[in-house]
C-alpha cells in the first residue's frame, strides 16, 4: 500500500501535509538548509506515532522528528533527496500530570517549552529550563539536544532535569520510562541514550521532568566589565557570596549588544556601551526581596572597588529586568536578521575563556582582516556563542566564503585547549563532519555500535550526528 495513503490512515489526511503545506517544515530556523521531503507527518498520540514508525520502515523511508524547528545545526532539516518522511511532534502537546509531592510534570513531547514552565508556575513550582526559543521549543527537541540556556549554572540542561522519558523506537515498539524517580540504579540508564541524540535513535514522545520551588525573590543585573578576564572575576566573586542563588551569568560582547540595539525596536541600553564586554547577572533568592538586594549590592560594590567592574544597573522592577534579558536573548534574532555570521557554539572551562579569546581573535585577525567577533553567551557554563561576522563595508557573504577557514582557526583552538565544539546545540547537519576530526576514534565506534543497535536500518534521522 501506497505510504501516504497508510500514513492518511493512522493521523487523518489533515495531518499529512505535502506540496506548500510542507514547506515550514523542510527549512532550518536560520533558513540556512532547505530539504525535501515525501510529506509532513503530524501524529496526535505516542500508539499514531508508533504506528507511523511501523509504516515507514515497511517502506523503508528514512524519518525526521521535529518539534518547533528551531534548532541550529540543521538537525531537523531532511536532505534534498526526497524520501524522507518529517515526523512533527506538535500536536503532542498536551501536559499528562504534574505531582507536586514529588516536585515532577509528566509532559507530552511537543509540549511548547513556555508552556511547561507555565503549567509548573500554576502550580507553585519552577521548570528552570530557559531559552530564548522558549515560544516556540519544544520538550522533545530540548531533550533531543541536550538543551542548556541561560539557567545551566545552578540546574544544569536538559539532561539534567530529565527523570523518565517515553520513546518509540525506529522499531516501532514504544519504551515507556516514565519514572519519576530520583535514585534507580538498575542497570544502563537507557533515556541518556536518547538525551542529545537529536532524533538518530528514536523518537521521544513524553518525558518526566524535575520541578523546584520558585524563588521568594529574583533580582538581574548588568555590569560593564573592562575584560573577559574581569567578567571571570566577576564570576567567582558572585558564586562565592550567592552560591546556588546565582542562577545566570552571560557575557556579551560590546559589538553584539551594539546591534542588538541598533537592529530591533524597543531596547535601550541602561549602560553607556563604552566598555569591551557587559555581564547579565541574576540572582534567584529563596528568603526575600531585601536579602536578594543585599547580596547583590555586596557583589557589586566589592567589584567595583576592584576595578572588575566599571559601572552596573540593577533592574528594580519586573519590567526592568526583562528589558535587561531581551537585550541578551534578543542577540540571536538581530543577527539573523542582519544577515547571519559564522557561528561557533564552544565550551571551554572557565579558567582558559579569556585567554582563549584573546589569541584566537587575534590569529583570527592576522588571517582575515575584515573578522569582527561577535561574542556572547553563558560565561557562568564556560560556553560561549563564538560567533564572526564582519567589520562594517565589508559583507557578511565574504565570511561565509571563508567558513572553512574560520571553523579550522576556531575549532583547533577549542581543542587544543581541552574544549566542545558544540557545548549546546548539537552536531546536526552542520558538525557532522567537523566532529570526526576531534573525538577519539574509540568514541565515535561506540557511537556508531549503539546506532547500529537501535536503528540497524539507519532511518532515524539519517545524515546527522554520526
Ligand atoms: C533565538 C534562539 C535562541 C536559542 N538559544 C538556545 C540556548 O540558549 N540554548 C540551547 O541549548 N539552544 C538554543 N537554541 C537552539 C534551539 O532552540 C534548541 O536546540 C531547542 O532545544 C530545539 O528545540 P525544537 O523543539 O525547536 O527542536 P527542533 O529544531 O525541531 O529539532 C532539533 C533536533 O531534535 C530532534 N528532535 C526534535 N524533536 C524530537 C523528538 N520528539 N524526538 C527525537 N528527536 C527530536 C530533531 O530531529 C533535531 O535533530 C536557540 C535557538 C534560537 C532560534
């Protein structure tokens, strides 16, 4: 039988999309891979799911899952060849359960990441996964990328926050590992597989999730700093006096921020842009308000003395603080819609970042002299957006031109240095092949071994990852 006809069958014909219908689904978030595909699939429960598994292996038609494709390594993306069947999980949106008691929600996997933390604030508690795609990620995408964000520093990422998950496998049977359970030592912990597989092993179609009470209080501020190597000072003092209070600190450089400003409408930076590099710092207070402040005033106070920091304005209303995070969330939507650049998604520990910069943009420079560094990111992580575009006169298609080159400079000094080349977003389509070059042999076995176990036909995903 024909496979959109079977496919017609399990979801509904409405829910099979070709032709223009399908065009959303077949172009990445920064419109950099454009694919094919035989059709859009959009299954409404794990048993259609399942079924639309069985029916394309009877077929043998390579799949694609997909949550808010907003992913930005091509991940999502088919390849141009046509066979492949997009499997879109978003009409799995639906929040199973919430168990207070047990501080868990049990979610469906296109559950929409503000959703999930809305859902959790109804109920007196905080899902502490936060992006700047949160409208539009989904839960299955942020655990099919290992996801991190801005709240890493005290929760860690997707991983972290993941108790049981739900998977159909590219056999079509569906694991349920739904447990909600903090300590279960019995045996291979299965769901790390499909944690940051990017959809090359199964499809997630529910997972559990950890809970935590929200704060009493949260206060952000940002501070001018004269270095990088000032911003890592800035850091260690804050840890020290907040500890697990300190739930973010990003870094930006002056460059980002300055077109940040210039390119959407709305934002004002409350800081002369006068200083290198700026810090977004939040404190999230389990006592009050008045301790919060105090702490923060303590932080800052001492670094100012120091000299790490040259000036800093704390938001004194909710309002406040979320124009300060528009400013560092709104950085990836400015540069798209300037026209891209070079991106690099590194993570280094924190003790070698400034250095790191430091040298790798100056042979950056001595290459191609028209490299501007566009450089910001979750500095509290050790991860930086370690981005190129280009000096003003000069367009951005000549570093694209030079991608190669660049990648090379940068990815030889992450290594070097004992860093990832893809600390959050995945390998996708775009690191694919990098990759080979900087994980052991041994590494890459292993992971080719378990794709061979669990998709012997190589239809999950194929082309990305390994
Ligand atoms: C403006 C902007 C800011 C961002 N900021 C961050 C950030 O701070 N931190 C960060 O980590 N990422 C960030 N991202 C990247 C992106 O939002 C995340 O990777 C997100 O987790 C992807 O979720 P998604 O639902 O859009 O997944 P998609 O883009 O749809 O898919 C991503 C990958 O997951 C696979 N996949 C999707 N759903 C499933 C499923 N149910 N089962 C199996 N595989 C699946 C896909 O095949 C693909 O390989 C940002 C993106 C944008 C556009």
């Amino acid at each position: 039988m024909n496979l959109l006809r079977t496919l017609a069958d399990v979801v509904g014909s409405p829910n099979v999309l070709t032709g223009d219908d399908a065009q959303p689904y077949l172009t990445d978030w920064r419109q950099r891979y454009r694919g094919r595909a035989q059709a859009v699939v959009r299954p409404g429960s794990t048993a259609e799911v399942a079924a639309v598994v069985r029916a394309c292996v009877a077929a043998r038609a390579p799949m694609v899952p997909q949550g808010g494709n907003t992913g930005l390594v091509g991940g999502g993306t088919p390849d141009d060849s046509g066979d492949a069947v997009v499997v879109s999980l978003q009409r799995m949106s639906r929040v199973r359960a919430i168990d207070t008691a047990n501080d868990t929600v049990t979610v469906e996997a296109g559950c929409v990441l503000q959703a999930v933390q809305q859902a959790a604030r109804e109920h007196g508690r905080l899902f502490p996964l936060s992006l700047a795609a949160e409208g539009s990620a989904t839960i299955g995408g942020n655990l099919a990328t290992n996801a991190g964000g801005t709240q890493v520093l005290r929760y860690g990422n997707a991983r972290d926050l993941a108790l049981g998950l739900e998977v159909v496998l590219a056999s079509g049977e569906v694991w349920n590992g739904l447990r909600g359970l903090r300590k279960d030592n019995t045996g291979y912990d299965l769901k790390h597989l499909f944690i940051g597989a990017e959809g090359t092993l199964g499809i997630i179609t529910a997972a559990t999730l950890k809970l935590y009470p929200l704060p009493a209080a949260q206060m952000t501020a940002l501070a001018a700093v004269p270095s990088l190597a000032a911003a890592a000072r800035l850091l260690e003092r804050a840890r020290a006096a907040a500890g697990a209070a300190l739930t973010a600190f990003e870094v930006m450089g002056s460059a980002p921020l300055r077109n940040t400003v210039e390119t959407l409408p709305g934002l004002r930076m409350p800081l002369p842009l006068g200083q290198p590099w700026y810090a977004l710092l939040e404190l999230s207070d389990a006592e009050s308000e008045a301790h919060a402040t105090a702490t923060f005033e303590r932080i800052l106070a001492a670094a100012l003395e120091s000299g790490d920091i040259a000036d800093a304005a704390v938001a004194r209303s909710l309002a406040e603080a979320e124009a300060l995070w528009r400013l560092r969330e709104g950085i990836p939507e400015a540069h798209a819609k300037r026209g891209g650049n070079v991106k690099h998604d590194i993570s280094l520990p924190v003790s070698c970042i400034a250095e790191f910069v430091d040298s790798t943009n100056a042979a950056l420079r001595s290459r191609f002299e028209w490299i501007e560094p566009i450089v910001f990111g979750h500095l509290g992580d050790g991860n930086l957006h370690y981005n190129m575009g280009t000096v003003p006169g000069t367009p951005i298609d000549v570093a694209f031109a030079h991608e190669s080159g660049i990648n090379a400079v940068v990815n030889d000094a992450v290594h070097a240095r004992g860093g990832s080349i893809s600390a959050e977003h995945g390998l996708g389509q775009l690191k694919r092949d990098a990759i080979t070059r900087y994980k052991p042999a041994i590494e890459l076995e292993l992971m080719r071994a378990i794709k061979r176990t669990l998709d012997p036909l190589g239809l999950m995903n194929p082309g990305k990852v390994i």
